[in-house]
C-alpha cells in the first residue's frame, strides 16, 4: 500500500536581523545587555575617544541613572562597578562595549 502525499512548500520570506548602530561620542544612549545587570537600562552621553577604531566608548551617566546606581542593592555584589558617592552627580563608566548601546535621544 504505497501512497503519495502532496506536500506544499510555502516560502517564509527572511527577516533581516538588527544591524548595530554605528554608535557616536556626543550621543545619548541607553545601556542594554550588559553586565553587570545593574547597569541595565540606564542612560548617558557618549564620551569622545581619541581612538579612531572606536568598538567600546566611556559613557557619562546622567544624574537620574547616577542616583538609580547609588541606590541599587546589587552594585554591592560585584566588584565591576562602584556604587558613586554621594557629592558625585554623574558616574562615569569606562569601556562600554558599543554592541550594548542604543540611541535613547527619543527616550522621555
């Protein structure tokens, strides 16, 4: 009993994946999967690198992300970021990868 089944291919168009953005110094940006986690989800200007191969820039949080880190209980369990002290208004994170930026200027 030998039958044939007819069977359709449809063709799933693909989908590109996200290029990185070309992230510049000047910029305001949001960090995104970074680690340590607690620096998920913050914002800062995009310091200017004397480097012209730029792959990782220093960000300036701004003063709310700088409050938000000086509050967060899990800045104590790693040894990669300082909680800032308190006469500091905007912290300063050196090396940030650029494939853990986005463009937040939009950003309310």
């Amino acid at each position: 009993m030998s039958s044939t089944a007819n069977v359709t291919v449809e063709e799933i168009s693909l989908t590109p994946a996200p290029q990185r953005e070309d992230i510049q110094p000047g910029r305001r940006v949001r960090l995104v999967n970074i680690s340590p986690a607690s620096l998920n989800g913050l914002t800062g200007t995009t310091q200017v690198n004397a480097n012209g191969r730029v792959t990782r820039l220093d960000v300036l949080l701004d003063e709310s992300s700088t409050e938000f880190l000086r509050r967060d209980h899990r800045v104590g369990n790693t040894r990669k970021v300082k909680a800032p002290a308190a006469d500091v208004a905007r912290k300063l994170v050196p090396r940030v990868p650029n494939d853990c930026m986005f463009y937040a200027e939009s950003d309310s």
